[in-house]
C-alpha cells in the first residue's frame, strides 16, 4: 500500500506502516521555492492526551457497535478488549495534522460483533479501552463497556383494573420487563400519553408506579403501561379505572297529614348525589310511614284472608309432592334405559363368545410388563369365533391383544397380502426384516429426499396397508403410529421415519426462541392419509403452556421453515393437532414431512428441562484424570447420541443422569467441584468454576455442551476419588452429584468400551431392543375386530352419555372434546391416541376396566386365541 503525504492520511495500521510514518515524520519537502517544513520539537516531550475516548455502547440485535478513539501527539494507538489486544488487522487508522499546533493526531475505529460479546464467560461485562504512545510514554483511555440491548416481551407486573369512588386515590402498578438497557415507562389512558407536568392530579414514582391523587370522573378509561428502550417497545395490557359515585339521601319531607288509613308518611329522594357509573344505590328506607294515633285506628282481624293462606299453602305443597313423585319415576326409567342401551351396544354380542372374569383371580390383573410376555398359558379360555359377515375384507394372520417379539407373528406364517402381480411388495403381519442400508441409499437418490441423512442407526422404514403399524427409532423415543384406516384400502406406502442430526438443517431461531424437540422427518410427504397419523417425540420443556408459546414448524419442499400450529390455539379443521403431556409431545398429522417443536418464553419462569450426565475415563494411567459433565436437552436421541460418542472415546458413566430446569433468565450455567481429598488429589482447573454462557444453551446451536474437569492425582497407588459436583444456575436451580469410586475399576454406572452394556436406564435398554418396524396386527395392544366394534358401539351419540365422549372422560382426555368430535369415528382417534400412549406399558385389561364401568357392568376381559380370525 503506498503512503500518502498531505494533510490527510487514512490507511490500515500495521508495523510496516508504522515505521514508514516515523521515518517520514520529519521529512523536508522540497518545492519550487526550496520550503522546509518540520515537527515541532516540542513533540518529544509530550505525552499523548485523548480527544475522544471510546463510550459505553448496546449492540442492537445483531448489528455490530463502533468505537471511536482519538489522541494527539501519538505515534501509536491500539484497542485492548478484555485484558487482550485486538488483531491490528481490525483497526481503522486516520491520521491527520492540527493546523494549530502542526501536532500529529491519530484516530483509531474498531466493530465489536454481538458474537464477540457472547462468547465471553462468567459475569464479567465486555469491555475495550485505548491506549495511545508517544516518544515520551502511554497513555489509557477510560473503558468503555459493550452490552447486548433486550426487552423482554412480557412485564414483570402488570396494572390491575380497579373500581374506586370518587375522589379516592389510585395507585397502579407497573414492573416493566427486564432489560439493557434499563426500559423508560411512560402511562397512557385511552391511548393518550399521561404527562404529569400538564396535570397534577397524575405523579409517576420512581419505580414507575402511577398514582392518581383524587379520582375524578373523567379519569374512568384504560390505562396502559408503556415501556421502551432502544431494542423495542412494550405495552401492558390495558387496566380499566372505573370511577363511580355512590347515591346519597336527601333530607327527609314533612309528615303528611293523617289519612283515612290513620297513617301519615314522609319520603326522601337518591339525589344528592345520584348513583353514577356503578356506585352503589342509597342504603335505607325511600319511605317511611307512622300510625297517627292508636286510639283512632284499632287493629282488625280478617279471618277470610287467613283462611285463603292456609289453603295456598296446602295447594303448593301437594304440587311438590307430585313434581317429586315424577322426578323419581323419570329417573327410575334413564337408569333402565341405559343398562339396556350398553347391553345392546356391548362389544360382545357380534362374532364374540363373552365370559366374566372377576379381578381378583391371580394372573389376570397383573399390569403387563414393558416387553410382551411368552404365550399366555391360559389364552385357550376366552376365544374370538370368526365372523365373517361383519367386514368386507379378509386376511390371513394372527389377532392377538398383546404383541411378542419373539415369534407370535413369524414372516412365513401368516402373510397379510398375497405378492401384488407385479412381485414388487409382499407384506407381512409382524416384524419387517429388511435391509435399511439398501432403503435409505434408494431412497436418497430421489429428488426431494438427496438432504436426508444416510444415518441407518436413526432411521426406521416399513411397508404398511390399510391395517396399518408402527415404525420406531430405538432409543430416542420417537415413534410414528399408523393407526388402521389411515392408509386407504388398495394403497401399499413405504414410510420412513428418521431423526435430522445435520447442523444446516437446524431450524433458524430468534429472540427467545429455543428448540423444544429432535428434528424428525416422516414420509414420503405428499402420500393420502385417510386419517391422521401420530407422531410420538420428546421434548425438553417444563409442559407449562402458561410460560410458553409452542409452535409446531414445517420444512417446506423449498426447505424454508412455517408455522403450522400454535399450541392450545388449535383449529380441529386444520390438518395438525398436538397433545403435549410431562415429557412427550403426540402430534396428530394428516401430511408428512419434517417436523419439530419450537418454543418462545412468555417470561422468565420458562424453563428447559436439561440432562447432566457425568463420564470419565475408562482407564487411567497417568496422573491425570478427566471427568467430563454434560449439559444436553432432555431428550432421548441427544442422550443416545452422546452414548455412542462416549463409546467410541472408551469413557465410561459414573453417577446417574440428573435433571436441571434451565430456565429463561439470561444467567449463565457454572460448573464446580468440591470437596476432594487436598492428600491424594488437586484440580488443575485456576478458576473456582467454570461456566458455559446462557445464549450456548438457551440458543440450542449444539446439540450438546460439555465441561471437562482435569484432575491431578498425586501418586500413580491412588484410585479412590471422592468428590463433589455442582451443576447450577446463576440465581437459579442447581444439581449435585456425590462421586465415590475406584478409577481402576468398573462402576455400577459404567459400561465397559468393548461391551454394550448400560446399567443406568433399564427402559433406554428396552426401548433399544424394541423391532423398529411392526406392521398389522402386532403393533397394536387392542385386536382389530374387537376395536371395530367398539368403536361401533361408542361413536353413536348416547342419551344417557354412554358413548366415546365418557370413554375420553374416563381416559383423561376430555380437554380434546371439540378435536375427537370433529372426526368421523371418535372412537377410532381415541384407541389411537391410547395404543401410542401405552404401547411399552399398557394393560389392555385396564383399558377393559373402563368400557365396563362405561356400561356399569361386570368387567369382560377378551384373550385371544391361537387360531386365526
């Protein structure tokens, strides 16, 4: 870059430059007329002086801040942030001469990146300061600090509406959201700005409290808090002031003169004042009336009118007599009626061969187990006779209320489907063997699907009819349950089921939005669905709708994200519908394709659900010993994700996975250890914790974060370590593991690096067994005939309410009333809704307890047989 000599020089510092400018610094010019110009020598003895210094500054979303810093005489000048010199590459210089005083003056212009801001740990604020030389020494500038500018969107507290009387003082609240900077708080009535300086019936406290002194009856509206900075601008909900006027009594009249009723009367008016704007009417009598004399006026005795009470009151009380007598009659009647409309409905009259089984004989109330248990020694008792007549299709197969993974439905025995002509599918009743590496290579060589992920240990594939299944990804909980009737009658779809891991296919997220669920993906989108599908994910929020707007997003076929629901503002019309219960989200689809939750704190009371999970180091040789703590969201295929990477380093689990609400307060997450024997052991760690920033989690831009903590042990004859571990939120919840182990030897926690073995979860080691695909019968707990005729008993409205709509009562889903009624067979989306529920751990006997409480009649319990229906 050549120098530039003049009045003005503007380049790019760097140290070649530098030289350059001191050499020519006391150049001699040399024109026409032989002029000589020089520094002043007084430039060697000053030291340099700023005439700007660098200013706090608030970086507003993600636009980067400027700092601007300028010094004469200088030879040299730097920005320094957090204790390190920034790269010369990053600085902007301008140089140029004070025609006063022919002195140097330099001027240096940095950007600093909402990026650089976070990554900077602990509570320590981002700071920059200058520092200028001169031939004479240096100088600093002041610091100058750099924030990141938010408003929260919801207040802290908001005004209450009141009803005060007139001339009343009135005090409403206002907490504004937490924000930097600080929020200013304005109050509007009406959506007119409160200017307390224009009228002094209004004061504003220092903590932003508005405080009408007397109430007027103009000062009834709405009033709003306001706060604002330079992020954004929030109004509270609006609080209605009422002020009413309560009624007062006039002074009494004079007495009347005596009437022929020997009586006179005095009356009073509500009018000074008059109620007004909901005040309360006068209290007291209006009227007010006083014998003359008693003399004058002897008390009379009516014995007609007495006699015509006491009849009324013999009639009246014959009238509720009989209103009695109908009552119970009428009841009498309904309870008739519904023991003979559950008696016709019964699931048992068509095609089945009842027997009452009481619930205290042993063996038949056991709840059943996670897994399916071996053939039922006793499933010869109760048995289903075919009937043909009552379906229009037939297959071949085996029926069964629970399915066995170890052979109920074998692929030879029992072939749902015939080969289609063109020998291209055949489908089986049970497991579906396959090979997946084949599947998803033919798969991903289509269009729409080349972004897929070729991950065959997290993707799932089956064929499936009419008579539906289940796909399952081992131990990530999630499943997708194709319930029967979803694909149409005739149609054979191939279905994926896959879990997105790839950082470009990450949802793009902002302001307080998080990612509440894994990234899965179902299809192939576009396919006919009947009726809808459900999708069974984990998800890491508190399942507090109250601190939370949860969206349901869609990857387009152009690969852009929408919202295609918000939780607990759902249509039954439109084609999702999602139950989030404690852990799990259900979601109802009608349309395939890549799906995931999204979450937005309504306040700082939102909290993710965060999994801490301690590893460490198989075996130690030297003196050194790692213990590494995970942060993950709390969901399966994070926590499979991270076991794998673990076996593959040869680490090992030593304590049982703790939970910790990370909630939505912009406080970081810090680290610790304690309490290990100063004898034997020391940390290496300088710092008394560490910590990892609050956007790292709360962002989700890695799937998991982890802080290693090295230990040093003093002699190599040391293996027992005992210590503690804290895991905890700044002004937040915390975790606490107690270590106590031999490093030499395996844990009871641990899994060896040459074993698959996992101790900690036995229904992570179920769940990872399971068959990834099961198609017709065997995926579900309720056989297919019996649930076509429950469902044909409970879909018609019933009088007596004996219908679908007491079934979800009995199941706990009566908040989905408005979605089940919406579909042709409410029934049918119940029974899918329970088997995706209880696939692992339902007892089909329990659900059995239920449609006979229903019906109020003995409990019928159907085993199925060997044979086939």
């Amino acid at each position: 870059m050549p120098l530039l000599l003049g009045p003005f020089v503007r380049c790019r510092f760097s140290a070649t430059l530098l030289v350059l400018w001191l050499v020519f610094a006391g150049f001699t010019c040399t024109g026409s007329e032989h002029a000589t110009a020089t520094l002043p020598a007084a430039f060697n003895d000053l030291l340099p002086h700023f005439l700007v210094e660098p200013e706090d500054e608030f970086i507003v979303k993600n636009k980067p801040v400027t700092l601007t810093c300028r010094s004469t005489p200088a030879t040299q000048i730097y920005f320094k942030c957090n204790g390190e010199w920034v790269h010369q590459d990053d600085h902007l210089i301008e140089r140029t001469i004070d025609p006063a005083t022919a002195l140097p003056i330099m001027q240096v212009t940095i950007d600093i990146t909402r990026q650089q801001v976070e990554k900077i740990f602990g509570l320590d604020e981002y700071w920059c300061q200058c520092v200028a030389w001169s031939t004479t020494g240096t100088q600093k500038s002041q610091k100058a600090y750099i924030r990141i500018a938010y408003l929260r969107k919801n207040f802290e507290e908001e005004p209450q509406g009141k009803e005060v009387a007139l001339d009343q003082e009135v005090l409403l609240r206002c907490h504004p959201p937490e924000g930097v900077p600080q929020a200013e708080v304005e109050w509007q009535r009406n959506e007119d700005v409160i200017n307390p300086g224009n009228d002094l019936n209004f004061f504003i406290t220092t903590d932003h409290n508005l405080v009408i002194k007397k109430a007027r009856l103009a000062d009834t509206g709405n009033y709003t808090c306001v706060a604002k900075n330079i992020v954004a601008r929030r109004k509270s909900t609006s609080a209605t002031v009422l002020v009413y006027v309560d009624g007062g009594w006039s002074e009494w009249s004079k007495w009347s003169a005596c009437g022929a009723d020997c009586s006179m009367w005095r009356s009073r008016e509500c009018t000074q004042p008059s109620p007004g704007t909901g005040g309360k009417d006068c209290q007291g009598l209006d009227l007010q009336s006083l014998n003359c004399t008693s003399e004058q006026c002897p008390q009379t005795v009516s014995g007609a009118e007495d006699v015509a009470l006491y009849v009324g009151m013999v009639a009246v009380a014959l009238c509720l007599t009989l209103l009695l007598i109908v009552v119970v009659l009428v009841y009498r009647r309904k309870k008739e009626d519904l023991d003979s409309d559950v008696a016709d409905s019964s699931i048992l009259t068509t095609g089945f061969q009842p027997m009452g089984i009481k619930p205290s004989k042993p063996g038949v109330w056991a709840p059943r187990p996670r897994r399916p248990p071996p053939h039922s020694k006793n499933s010869h008792l109760l048995t289903i006779q075919p009937d043909l007549t009552t379906t229009t299709t037939s297959y071949q197969g085996t029926l069964r209320s629970r399915h066995d993974a170890t052979g109920k439905f074998s692929m030879t025995n029992g072939p749902l489907l015939d080969p289609l002509p063109n020998g291209s599918h055949t489908l089986h009743n049970g497991k579906l063997k396959s090979d997946p590496a084949e599947f998803v290579s033919r798969l991903s060589n289509q269009t729409y699907f080349k972004t897929l992920p070729r991950d065959v240990a997290n993707t799932s594939y089956g064929t499936f009819n009419f008579l539906g299944g289940r796909l399952t990804i081992p131990s990530t909980g999630i499943s997708l349950l194709i319930p029967p009737e979803a694909i149409p009658r005739g149609k054979i779809y191939e279905i994926y089921l896959t879990v997105q891991r790839k950082e470009d296919l990450r949802l793009p997220l902002a302001g307080c939005q998080t990612l509440l669920s894994p990234v899965v993906s179902c299809g192939p989108p576009g396919v006919v669905l009947s009726r809808p599908v459900i999708l069974s994910m984990d998800h890491c929020s508190d399942a507090c709708l109250d601190n939370w707007a949860v969206r349901l997003k869609k990857q387009n076929y152009e690969g852009t994200w929408e919202d295609v629901l918000l939780m607990g503002e759902e249509l039954v019309s439109e084609p999702y519908y999602c139950q989030l219960e404690a852990e799990t989200c259900r979601l109802f689809s009608e349309q395939l394709g890549t799906l995931a939750l999204v979450g937005e704190s309504l306040h700082m009371g939102a909290a993710k659900r965060l999994r801490l999970v301690l590893f460490s180091d198989a075996y130690c040789s030297t003196l050194e010993y790692n213990i590494r703590v995970y942060c993950m969201d709390d969901t399966q295929d994070v926590f499979k994700e991270v076991m794998q990477m673990e076996r593959q380093l040869g680490g090992r689990l030593i304590d049982e996975p703790h939970i910790l609400l990370f909630k939505d307060s912009y406080h970081n997450l810090r680290l610790s250890i304690h309490d290990m024997p100063q004898a034997h052991w020391r940390s290496k760690l300088l710092a008394g914790y560490q910590e990892i920033p609050f956007y790292h989690i709360w962002n989700g831009s890695q799937r998991y974060l982890h802080c290693t903590f090295t230990l040093e042990r003093l002699s190599l004859s040391t293996c027992e370590l005992t210590c503690q571990l804290c895991v905890w939120q700044v002004e937040g919840e915390g975790q606490s593991f107690s270590l106590d182990f031999n490093i030499a030897k395996a844990v009871l926690y641990g899994f060896h690096p040459y074993q698959d073995t996992r101790a900690v979860d036995a229904e992570f080691l179920l769940m990872d067994s399971s068959a990834t695909a099961l198609a017709g019968p065997s995926a579900f707990q309720i056989p297919y005939l019996i649930r076509q005729k429950i469902c044909s008993s409970l879909d018609a409205p019933c009088p007596n309410g004996a219908d679908w709509r007491m079934l979800a009562q009995r199941l706990k889903l009566e908040r989905h009333m408005r979605f089940f009624a919406s579909k042709a067979s409410p029934t049918s989306v119940i029974l899918d809704l329970w088997e995706a529920q209880h696939f692992y751990s339902g007892n089909i006997n329990q659900l059995a307890t239920v449609m006979a409480d229903i019906g109020k009649q003995e409990a019928m319990i159907f085993l199925v047989s060997d044979g086939e229906c």
